[in-house]
C-alpha cells in the first residue's frame, strides 16, 4: 500500500466528473486499499477516487455509527448511486481537499444507498447522522461536485475558532 496525495480545490480534475468502473481486478483493490491509508493517515471520514487523481466512481465511507466498544469501520462504494433519503440536517461540513475550512451544508438525516463492493457484488447500505453525510458528500465528487458550492456560506475564523479547537 502506499499513500497517495489528496488533490486540493485548486485542482480541475475534483470537478470533473468520474466514470463506472468496469473492471474489478487487482488495480482497483491497489487503489482501494491505497485510499483506505490515505483516508487514516489524513484522519479523515470519507475519501473519494478523484480527490486522489481518478476519475472513477469509488469512494470509502467510514461508519463512526457503531455499538461501544466496537471499531469503525471502512464502506466501500463502487459505482454508487443514492436510493432513498429521509430528513434534514443542518451542520458544519469539511473536506480533506479543502484543508482548514468548513461551510454550512444541509443534508437528509438518512440516506440508503446502492453499490458495488470492490468484487463486483451489488449491496445496499443505510446510514444516518454523519455517515448519511459522508454518503452524500463523497457521491458529490463523482460528480464533480465540492461542498463549498453547496453550502449555504463558509463559517468565519471566529466561528471556527470558538469552536472544539
Ligand atoms: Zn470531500
């Protein structure tokens, strides 16, 4: 495995949209398992293949949704597409190709999607909260799509500033 860089907004290549993959062979898996250490080595919660320079529809989602005492885990999404959306929430979203801002950004509360696991096999999955936003914001940039073009503004240093940090 090895890590890769993570494109910052700057770049076209993050608004560009990505095609299917059609092939499920080792390439992908390399690909896969270099965003996966990618995604922990920049602490984030969700990576998807063109913030790493491909233009293909894959991206990892971590469930943080998970029973004490029980580990996060990496979702896997190849070729997803979002099924159904329920709800509303309304929150400070970031990106790892937007380092250090973060902007008001409106999601559904749950969001059920369909996809491809990294042999080819169709899967639903379901997630709420921040997963159901991880969800939404990765399948973005298939398209894409960065969040500061949704948000409703960008929030202040002051604001960044009072907050956890
Ligand atoms: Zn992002």
């Amino acid at each position: 495995m090895a890590l890769r860089n993570i494109l910052t907004k700057e770049q076209p290549t993050l608004y560009k949209k990505c095609r299917p993959v059609t092939e499920f062979n080792p390439r992908l898996h390399q690909l896969l398992d270099d965003m996966r250490e990618t995604l922990m080595d920049a602490n984030g919660v969700g990576l998807a293949a063109p913030q790493v320079g491909v233009l293909r529809r894959a991206v990892l989602v971590i469930e943080t949704n998970v029973p004490e005492g029980e580990d996060e885990y990496v979702i896997e999404l190849i070729n997803p597409e979002i099924l159904e959306t329920s709800g509303e929430q309304d929150g400070a979203e970031g990106c790892l190709s937007v380092p250090g801002e973060y902007g008001l950004v409106k999601r559904p509360m749950n969001v059920k999607v369909r996809a491809q696991d990294r042999n080819g096999n169709w899967f639903e999955v379901e997630g709420t909260g921040l997963t159901a936003r991880c969800f939404c914001h990765e399948i973005d940039h298939l398209d894409g799509i960065v969040f500061t073009s949704k948000a409703e503004r960008m929030l202040t240093e002051e604001e960044l500033s009072s907050g956890e940090e």
